[in-house]
C-alpha cells in the first residue's frame, strides 16, 4: 500500500534513482523533473545504494521504541480504575 502522502511509487522511485545513477542526470535536476525536493532524491538514492530494490518500499513511521511510553503496569491499573 502506497503512503498517502508520498509522491512516488516505489516504481516512481527507481526511475528517479535510475535517472540520477544511470543517465548521470544531477540530484537537483532529477527533483525538478520528479517534483521533489533534492533531499528526498538523496534520501532515495542512499538507500537503494545500501538496500537495493528492497531500499524503495515504503516504511512504517511507527517507532521502534518509545522510552517515555507509560510502563504497562501503570495502564493496567487506569484500565481498573477507570471500569
């Protein structure tokens, strides 16, 4: 499922990688015609240097960990208190 607000595919984002890698085209070049903005094409490019095809899939932006979530025993006992 593609992220609501991305501008690109992932098939949108290997062209563009490709455009930069391939055809030498210059990243602030490749983001005008792609509508993005040079980081963004940077960004891309990373990643499918560092991970391939694999690299342009779309990620959760769920965090991996929250330290300042409330300790489960704390919700456990609102949950009591508030039924």
């Amino acid at each position: 499922m593609i992220h609501a607000n991305a501008p690109l595919t992932p098939t949108g984002r290997l062209r563009m990688v490709t455009r930069h890698l391939s055809d030498g085209i210059p990243k602030s070049h490749v983001a005008a015609e792609f509508r993005v903005s040079r980081p963004t094409v940077t960004t891309w490019v990373t990643r499918y240097l560092a991970e391939g095809e694999e690299g342009l899939k779309d990620r959760t932006s769920r965090p991996v960990q929250s330290p300042s979530q409330t300790p489960a025993e704390v919700i456990a006992r609102i949950e009591d208190l508030r039924r």
